[in-house]
C-alpha cells in the first residue's frame, strides 16, 4: 500500500489536473461547505485588499503582500489536498466508464429482436446476449447458463458461471459473455446501475458527507467561531493598552489558531478511506458504511470458506484392533486413488505425505464412483473390493449389524462426531479395517487474526449449518466467540437484531438471497460480486473478490479512516500553543518590551514570526497530505495502546513541532531577508 | 513557602479525601429518592411540599419540559428576588433602616444570587437589612445552588437511561438536593461556625468607641447561617463586604479550613456521585482526579508566587523573606490564602479570604486561569460537573477518534447533535468574557471604573467578567463596579454563564438518555484510566484555557514581566 501510495502521489497525471482542480474549488460556492477553509479564504481576501491599500499608499505592502500570499497558499494546499483524493478515484472511474461507452442491447418485444442503444433499456426489458457480446445492463439470468468475464468490474481475469435460477444468477452491465447465451430480464434503469453507482462513488460526485463527519464540522466551525471571538475582541483589549493592530497581523493569527489543518485535509480524508477500499476491490454504497466498519462490535461470518476451507479433509487413520495403521492408510490409499473428491485427494495426501506411502501403480479393475445415493466408493483391484464411506453404508457393505461392530471401532466413530469431525469408515471385503478421521480443517493464521480482532474489541461469531456439537468443536478451535448453529436466515436476521437491541454494530456478508434480509438488517452489509442481485441491493458493500474474510480488512480500513480524522484533529489543536508564543510577543512587544520573554523561540523580529507562523501553518498541510491519503496505520493492540501510542505521536508531537518547525521557517524569512 | 505550609496544604486535601465517599454515597442515595437516615424527618416534610405545590413526585420531564421548569423557577426567584431588595424600605428585620438598591443594583444583584454567581456590586452591611440577606439572598443560595444539582442529575440520568425521553422532574431534584443535601449540611456547619465564634444574631450593627477613641460601628447578623450555605451552595456571597477575610465571618485558621472543606465538600462529592449512579465509581475518581490535579497545581502556583514576593516592594525595604503579604490576613498566612484561592475559583465559590487584587500578578493570574477554563474544578455544585462532563464529550470526540471508534462517553455515542450543543456551551464563556472585557476597555466611562492603571486596570475588568460569566462571584477589587455599565453588563454575563449553558446541557442529556447504551469492549475507548485524566486536562487547558491567552497576556503576564523589571503603572 504504502508504495503505492507514493508512486500515485508523484504520478503527474494526478497531481497535474490536481493542481488545476485546486483553483476551480476556490469558488467561495463550493468552500462555504468547508466553514475553515471559508474563513480562511475570506480572511485572505480581506488581507488582499490591505495589500492593495498598502500598495497605494506606501504601507508595509511587502509583508502583508507575503502574509495575503501565504493564506491564498493555505486555501490552496486544502483544495489541492481534495483534489488529488479525488484524482485518484476518477481514474479509476475513466477506465470503468470505457467499459460501457456505445454499449447496444437487442431487446426481446413480444417474441421479436431488436436491437437498441443500452442507455434506451428500462427496467423489465428481456435482452438476449451471446458470446462476445458485453451485457448491456444490470439484470438476471432468465434463461440459460454462460461463463461471463467479469473482469471489467472486479478485475479477476478468470470467468464465472452465470444461470438462471438459484444464487449465480445476477450479472452486471458492461462484462462480457464469453460462452453461450443467456436471456436476461434488466434489472436496473440506465444511469442507475452498478456500474454508473460504482463510477459516481469513485469520483466523488455522489459524496455526502457522513456522520461523524458531520460532528466533527460542527466542532471544527465551533472552534473557528471560539478563535473569532478571541481574535476580534484583542483588538478591543489592544486599545486599551494603546496598541492597534492592523488587520494584516490580526488575520494572521486568527487562521494560525483555527483548525485549518484538519479543515484542510478532512474531505481527502473520508475520499481517500472510499478510495482504500477500492483498492481492496470493494465498492462501498456509502461513506456512512465505511465509517460504521469502524464501529463494528460483532462480526457474523459465515463458517465455510472463511474460517475453513469449505472442503472435510483427512486428519488421521484409526485402524480397529488387529489392523496395523499402515494397512487401513494403503487401503484407504488404494480406494482413493480413482477419487477426484476433495475428500479423496486429501486421503492420498495423508497416506502419501505424513505416512510415507508410495503412490500405487496397479490400476483398479474396477471404479466405485463416489453417489449421493450409496454414499459409497472404492475400488476392486486385485480380487481385493476396498470400499470406504459413511459408517452403516460400509457396515452394510461388510455384512456386520451395526451392533456387532467392535466396540473400540463405535468409540471411536463418537470420538470423531464428537470434535466435530466426519468418520469414514473403510472396508476389504467384509474386513473392517477402521476410519478415516475427516475433518473441516481451520485456515492457518486465523485463530490469531480472531485474537487480534478480539483486542480490538470486536466479537466474531461463526454462522454454520452444521449441527451444534460439530459447530462447537470447530468454534473452539478457530476461537471464534460465539456460533450460531443450523443458522438458517431468519436464524441470522433474529440474531442481529438481538445484537443492535443491546447496542451493538453488527458487521455479516453473504451471497445468497436469502441472506437479504439479514445483509439489509446489519450495520456493515458485505454482498460477495458473485452473489445475487437482491444481495447486492440489500447489502451497502460489494465486494469484487467475493472474499468472505474481506470482512476483517473492512473493519481495519474503516478504523483507519476514523483514526486519521482523530489524529489530525488533535494535531492541529495541539499546534496551536506553539503559535501563541510565536505570534502573542509579536504583537505586543512594542508596547510591552518585558513579553519579549514570551518569545521562546528567538524568532528574530516581529514581522518575521508572524510571517513563519503563517506559512508554517499553510506548509504543515502539504506535508501532512500523504497521511491524510495513506491513514494513520492501524494495529490492532486494544484502545488503550493505540491511545496511548497515538497521543504521545499526534498530541505531543502536535505540541513540540512547531515550535521547531516554526523557528525553522524564521530562520530561512531572516536568512532571505523576506521581511 | 515552608513545612508547615505545605503540611496545611496536604492536611486539607486528606479530608477533601476523605469527605468525598461517604458524602457522594449519601447523596447518590438521597438524591435517587432512596431512604436514608434522614428520611423518618424529612420524607414528611418533601411530601407536604409536592402537596402544597401540585407536584406530581411520580411524573417525570423530557429534556425541553425540564428546561422550562428550570427558567420558570429562576424567573419566578428573580422577581421575588428583585421586589424584595427594591422594597426593602417597606420590609421588616431592618434594624439599621437600609432604603431599597437602585434598579440597577437590585437587578445585578438579583441576577447574581439567582444564578448561583454572588458578585456583589454592594457592601453587605452597608445596604442589605437582615431581611434582605435572610429571606432574599440566602433563600437563593440554597435554591439556586439545587438548580445546579437538578440539572446535574438529569444529566447523570441520561447515561444511566437508555432509550429514554424523560429525565426526571425538575421540581423533585429541586426539592430534594435543597432537603436532603444543602439543608442538613447547612445546619452543621452553620453550628459549627457559631461554635468558632462567629455572630448569629437579628441584631442591628454595635456602636464601639476604640481605643484611640474613634467611634466605630461594627456589623452583625445572622453571619453564621449564611456563611454555611455560601460554602455549601458554593454560592460566595459574604454577609459583610470584605467577605471570608473578615474576622466575624472567617475568625481563625480552623474556620479558614471549614470554610474550604465546606466549599468543596458537595461539588466534590456530586462527582462521586455521579460515579455512583451511573455505575462506574471510577469515572467520578477520574474527573476527580483532573479536579485535584488542577487545584493543587493552582495552589501550589498561587503559594509559591506569594511566597516568591515582590522585587519592587524588596527595593522598597520590605523583607523579602516575608514574600508578598499584601491583602491577605495573617491569620490564614499565604499557604491558606492560596488554597482558598484556588478552591474558591476552581470552584464557583467566589467567596475570598484575602483581596485577589493584591496577589503578585502571577498569583492573581491562576483564580483568573481556573475561572477560564469553565469553572469544574470542582466547580460550583452541579454546574461544575456538567460543565466537566462537557469537556469529558469534548475530549473523548477529539481523542476518541484515535482508536478508530466513533467516540463514546460512558457507552453513550457521542455525534453531531452532542457536538452542536456541546459547542454552543463552549462558545458562551468566551464569548461574555472577552465581548464585555473588550468593550469595556474601549469605553472611556467603563474605563473610568478601574481603580489602578496599566496592565492591572485591564486585569480587574477581566476579573470582573471571568468571574460574573463563570457565575464565581469573586471580585480582584478595584473595579468601581456598581455603576449602570458594570451592573447591566455583568448581569448579562451572568446571565448567559448559567442558562446559555445550562439550556444546551439539557440538550445534550436530552440526547443521550435516548441512545442505547453500548456495552464497553477492549475497543472503547477507556474514559476512567490516568491516561483519560491526562487527555482531558489537556483539553481544559488547551480548549479552554487558549482563547483567554492573549487577553492574559495584555493583563497579568505583562504585569509580571513589568514588576520583574521594576517598572509600575
């Protein structure tokens, strides 16, 4: 990320129309929605407007010409701060907008084909594509099954299935059909689609602001009005001590002390944090659930494919008494060998790999392919009939009654049911020779990965059809802290429910359309890009890999985007004390020669330290765009140690920089002799 | 400074210490209308009240009915208030024959008790008759003082409450902090008081021939009665002029300590009390820590700059190692003038047993400081923990971003309508200090009040106006200020330093009782740790303090600095 990230801010096609763009949103229109930087802009008018005075008649014009310059700058680096942001949605969003230029439908009317510009579709029109046509519109798959490239819109090269019915049913507009024909019933109007959604939330243009966003305005425009006060009522206090002070000196120390830092860089915050997610390849439908990813309390994910791998593997041979573990692992091994399964594969890789087995090289005489019916499958090689499969299918196979079975053998069928686990029972002839111990093996890393979210405060809870005791088993060994098992939707959709009740933010994805109601219903919605078209309405993210455990990441992207809105708050305020002592005996020390002893940092002479604050204060929020785009980074270490860690960098240091930085910029006005 | 100095100093904060539990217990308990040892007397009498008054004890407020109730009775206290001063010719217990305030006086002063500020434009034995300070002044000082508590609790409820729109009835917490609390204390302290030596009489002022043969007039009253709920209410209005440096209302260093004891008990243990009820005893340790971290900084600031003395006066032939004894009473000594100094600005007492006027400038700096940053250190009882609990939302929402969590206080989210509210209180103190502050030191017949010139003239105007709008109380001395100006304008601050704070504060706990209180998890925020004291004395510092630096620096720091240099004014 962070290679990235330098790379595009160097890119000159970004930082070119950037520049460009910053001058456009100088507009007072469209910076009043910034209170800060609206002040600021007005107050650089103002100090304009002296200079000009200044000029005509013979005043200082060379400092408040440098101090109206230096404010313009200020207003300036915050538009450019917005604009690069947006620079790097909207190329994404050109290469998404090539995708659908020109795109033609042929449209189904009563039987008839026709063929029409996309843009004339309307919800409901029936539409035929075939291979190599790009599907004109959002829609379903009526009829037919096709792979489609979809890569346009998730960038993953490799094509997926799309069909009528069931859950792989939606496709988008703008992907293309690689195979065969579908008919499609649209499901969006055009200019609607997700698509053009996904094109207007790159760029920005649907941008609102969020709540906390919000909030943290309100404190933002509080304290440029708090600043206001104190400023305007100096020079009534001033008076008294017969001191006036011009407007130039006043204008440079009210934008010091308001928070134009954080005002500057708080809309390329949130868009940097949309555009982060992008680059995770998820669309989020808006800022408002990007921050709530942050919030999240509880996350629901779905136990297949996240927490395991989705496919029952092979863990240990249990022979029964008299067989040696050797014998039943190459039973197993030769009745695996013609198997294809998951299941099969993975016997052949235990007997192979942890016991040393060679591959076999006689071939079968016979294959007893794997059926939903038998539940049953095996090889006769030999004269040798090697079965394995469900215990009382094999138990039958061998001729023994369920009850006659060895005792260790049942004990050790419990044993496996009991961790959750699938036995698989493995017979020569009527021989029982013992199980296979299959088991739905936990992803490496994520006991951790849920030991770090769980510092982080957030309870993961794992969402199964298995039955109780087998979810429990898995539960503990993944370390989830909750399950939910036979988990049916409304199973799911009670849950949250019950969660938001006691306060909690939940956080859950899905595909299905059953998952619906559940996706709508939790805080963060995560819709998988292969799932259904009333998934993705439903949920307010998409994501493009359809990766269940992108959950993590999406909590992780909106914590950061929190972070650095905090981090930068508490920067700017704490930067303020530094410029009192700069600005305060700057003002003041012609009438009052003892405040020079204010004058902590031996600035060199009034003008000067006025002049350093100013453009120290403009220059900190060039030089913080770079956080402000990457984020703050983000461990999960518990609120406690990211406060603790993130108030000694952004409070203190906050504190102590500019007093450095300031004395820094003083040192280069005198050595240039700017004042 | 010295020894025994410092040990006074530690002595005094180990019975605050000491005070604090058994007290916020007692009152987390009487305040919820829990029974209590006091409750066989008294719960009688409550009921008779909510009788006479048509109070249905059972029928609880939303934010906005509260709100109402609150003004209406401050209103309603107002004019009773305002009549009985204007009137006081007409009025009986006026032994000395005072004639009724100017409209102007009697409206600041009527305001002033009303708010719970007690600035006193007048010399109490001078111009108010016993019936004035009994049925007027110190009627308020209770009531006032339990509208303070009132609205603080309605707040406590708001995090206790979740998904509620009620927050109790104003008219109960009213009735109850008054009884229950202020009542009971009152008595004890006030017999205490009589015990030190202080007067408790109806009778008039006493004739005295001294013993140059001068003849003097000496006042009395009942002192000792209202002594007692001028610390309790952390109200400050004396009886006499010169306040608690008076020998009838403060006559030995044992009544200097119950005076300070009494002053912080129940705003101090309001903050336990508040960790009591919502369930989290260390959240009422944390905020008081902050409380104590200040006050013992201030102290200690305020000792150390008196005791440091002044070189212009050493020059003079003054002793140097005597430091700065100037304004102060022997008796108390410069450790106890400090600390009263400290306590009854940090709270919003206002009461003074030494002339704040006469403090080095740095020693006057810090009463000054500690009324700008919003009086909750304790500050005044209730007022000061709500304001407290504002600052607390206005640090966990600046710093609470920074664990990547929408900021929470006590499990309740804070987000933009808290942020509104919590601003528009925030705005209020600067903007009545440094609005009337800067008009007055452009007004040649304002200017005209201050009694020294230089930077000290500029000090007492900004005394006077820290100290009307954070409802203190306490004056620097100096300032002329019963004149038409002074009076109307600081009754507006006064004004403004209560109810345009105290209205958004509803607000917000209007807002809150609303939300459902989130459970804490390792990802909340942690508001009750060493590093939350830290975080939210930086943003009383920082937030509260910064707006008032450059005002500060035309005013005491200059003042400083000059008396450093030798120069005077």
């Amino acid at each position: 990320m962070t290679t990235l990230t330098s790379r595009s801010l160097l890119d000159p096609a970004i930082l070119l129309p950037a520049a460009k763009a910053a001058f456009v949103k100088l507009d007072p229109r469209q910076l009043v929605r910034n209170p800060v930087i609206f002040v600021t802009e007005v107050v650089a008018a103002l100090v304009t407007l002296f200079f000009l005075r200044d000029l005509a008649t013979g005043g200082n014009a060379v400092f408040s010409g440098q101090v109206a310059a230096w404010l313009w700058f200020t207003v300036l680096f915050a538009t450019f701060a917005e604009a690069v942001a947006e620079g790097r949605g909207k190329a994404q969003a050109d290469a998404l907008r090539r995708t659908r230029s020109e795109l033609t439908a042929r449209r189904l009317t009563g039987g008839r084909e026709e063929t029409i510009a996309a843009t004339e579709l309307k919800v409901g029109d029936v539409v035929i594509v075939s291979a190599g046509d790009l599907i004109p519109g959002d829609g379903e798959v009526i009829e037919g099954i096709a792979s489609v490239n979809e890569s346009a819109v998730t960038g993953e090269s490799a094509p997926v299935i799309r069909e009528s019915g069931g859950d792989r049913s939606a496709v988008t507009g703008g992907t293309q059909v690689l195979s065969d024909v579908l008919k499609i019933r649209i499901a969006a109007a055009p200019g609607s689609s997700f698509v053009d959604r996904m094109i207007a939330l790159i760029e920005g243009a649907e941008r609102q602001r969020t709540p906390n966003e919000i909030a943290l305005s309100i404190l933002l425009s509080g304290l440029t009005l708090v600043f206001l006060i104190a400023v305007v009522t100096l020079w009534g206090l001033a008076g008294y001590s017969q001191t006036v002070l011009s407007v130039t000196v006043l204008s440079a120390l009210l934008v010091t002390l308001i928070p134009t830092t954080i005002g500057g860089l708080l809309s390329a915050i949130g868009i940097a944090g949309m555009d982060r997610l992008v680059r995770f390849n998820v669309i989020a439908t808006s800022g408002r659930a990007v921050e709530a990813a942050g919030d999240v309390d509880t996350l629901l994910l779905d136990k297949t494919g996240t927490i395991t791998f989705g496919n029952r593997m092979a863990s240990e041979f249990l022979p029964v008494a008299g067989v040696a573990e050797s014998e039943l692992a190459s039973a197993a091994l030769l009745a695996s060998a013609a198997d294809e399964t998951p299941e099969g594969r993975s016997i052949v890789a235990l007997a192979t790999g942890s016991l040393g087995l060679a591959q076999p090289d006689a071939r079968p005489d016979a294959v007893v392919p794997f059926s939903a019916e038998t539940r049953l499958s095996g090889v006769d090689i030999g004269g040798r009939r090697l079965r394995k499969g469900a215990v009382d299918t094999v138990l039958r196979f061998a001729g023994i009654a369920v009850g006659d079975a060895p005792a260790e053998f049942a004990r050790a069928v419990d044993g496996v049911a009991r961790t959750g686990g699938t036995p698989l029972a493995v017979a020569d002839g009527d021989r029982l020779l013992g199980i296979v111990h299959l088991k739905d093996v936990v992803k490496p890393g994520i006991k951790e990965r849920f030991a770090a979210l769980r510092a982080m405060g957030i309870r993961t809870v794992m969402v199964t059809g298995d039955n109780p005791v087998t979810a429990a088993a898995i539960a503990s060994e993944a370390g989830v802290d909750d399950f939910l098992a036979e988990a049916t939707p409304e199973h799911k959709l009670a849950y949250i429910r019950n969660e938001q009740k006691g306060g909690r933010l939940i956080a859950m994805c899905g595909d299905g359309t059953n998952d619906a109601p559940a996706l709508a219903q939790a805080d963060v919605g995560v819709a998988m890009q292969t799932g259904t078209q009333a998934a993705r309405e439903a949920a307010n993210m998409v994501d493009l890999d359809s990766s269940p455990t992108k959950l993590i990441e999406i909590v992780e992207i909106g914590k950061q985007l929190l972070m650095t809105r905090g981090s930068l708050t508490t920067f700017s305020i704490a930067n303020d004390v530094a410029k009192y002592f700069a600005i305060i005996p700057a003002l003041f020390v012609a009438t009052y020669p003892g405040l020079s002893a204010l004058n902590v940092m031996g600035l060199s002479s009034p003008q000067s330290a006025i002049l350093s604050a100013v453009i120290f204060n403009a220059l900190i929020i060039v030089a913080l765009i770079p956080l402000a785009l990457r984020g703050v980074s983000y461990r999960p270490v518990g609120a406690a140690a990211l406060l603790r860690r993130n108030l000694l960098v952004y409070g203190v240091g906050g504190l102590a920089l500019p007093f450095a930085g300031i004395r820094l910029v003083d040192l280069a006005v005198s050595a240039l002799n700017l004042v | 400074m010295s020894v025994i100095g410092w040990l006074q100093l530690a002595l005094l904060f180990l019975v605050m210490l000491a005070l604090v539990k058994p007290l916020g217990l007692y009152m987390a308990r009487a305040l919820s209308g829990e029974r209590t040892f006091l409750s066989p007397v008294l719960g009688p009498v409550e009921r008779g009240f909510y009788a006479a008054a048509g109070v249905d004890p059972a029928r609880e407020q939303g934010w906005l009915a509260y709100a109402f109730s609150l003004l209406a009775f401050s209103i309603a206290g107002f004019a009773a208030l305002y009549a009985i001063l204007r009137l006081q010719a007409f009025l009986p217990l006026n032994p000395q024959g005072f004639g009724g305030l100017a409209p102007h006086l009697a409206f600041n002063t009527a305001v002033s008790f009303v708010t719970n500020t007690n600035w006193q434009s007048y010399g109490g034995e001078t111009t108010m008759s016993h019936f004035s300070q009994m049925a007027g002044l110190t009627v308020q000082n209770f009531v006032s003082a339990a509208a303070g508590i009132a609205v603080a609790l309605a707040l406590t409820r708001a995090f206790v409450r979740s998904g509620a729109t009620a927050l109790g009835n104003f008219w109960v917490d009213m009735t109850r902090a008054t009884l229950h609390v202020l009542l009971p204390l009152a008595v004890v302290v006030a017999l205490a008081f009589v015990l030190m030596g202080l007067p408790q009489t109806l009778a008039g002022s006493v004739a005295a021939t001294t013993v140059e043969g001068a003849q003097q007039t000496i006042a009395l009253g009942p002192i000792a009665s209202q002594e007692a709920i001028k610390q309790l209410g952390t109200n400050g209005g004396g009886f006499l002029n010169v306040n608690a440096a008076h020998p009838f209302e403060n006559p030995t260093a044992l009544s200097n300590y119950l005076n300070i004891v009494a002053m912080l008990g129940v705003s101090a243990a309001l903050v336990y009390a508040f960790g009591q009820m919502v369930g989290s005893r260390r959240q009422g340790w944390a905020f008081l820590a902050v409380t104590a971290l200040f006050l013992i900084v201030g102290t200690g600031a305020v000792y150390w700059a008196e005791t440091s003395g002044n070189p212009v006066l050493s020059a003079l032939g003054v002793d140097p190692a005597m430091g700065n004894m100037e304004g102060k009473e022997v008796r108390f000594g410069q450790a106890m003038t400090a600390a009263y100094a400290a306590a009854t600005t940090g709270l919003s007492d206002g009461g003074v047993n030494a002339m704040h006027g006469s403090l080095t400038p740095l020693g006057g700096l810090v009463p000054m400081f500690l009324m700008q940053l919003g009086e909750v250190l304790p500050g005044g009882v209730g007022s000061g923990l709500y304001g407290m609990v504002v600052f607390a939302i206005l640090a966990v929402f600046v710093a609470g971003l920074m664990v990547g969590r929408t900021p929470e206080l006590l499990g309740k989210k804070i987000e933009a309508r808290e942020m509104k509210y919590a601003m528009l209180a925030v705005l209020i103190l600067p903007l009545a200090i440094l609005g009337f502050s800067a008009a007055s030191a452009m007004l040649p017949f304002a200017v005209a009040g201050i009694g020294t010139g230089g930077p000290h003239g500029l000090s007492e105007i900004l005394y006077a106006f820290t100290s009307a709008a954070g409802n203190n109380g306490s004056a620097f001395g100096g300032l002329t200020a019963n004149t038409p100006w002074y009076n109307t304008t600081l009754g507006i601050a006064m004004l403004l330093g209560r109810f345009a704070y105290a209205v958004p504060v509803l607000a917000i706990a209007g807002s809150l009782a609303a939300k459902t209180r989130v459970p804490a998890s390792a990802g909340t925020f942690p508001t009750d740790g060493p590093l939350f004291v830290g975080l939210l004395a930086g943003i009383i510092v920082i937030l509260g303090g910064l707006q008032f630096f450059p005002a500060l620096a035309l005013g005491p720091i200059v003042e400083h600095f000059a008396m450093l240099a030798g120069q005077t004014f």
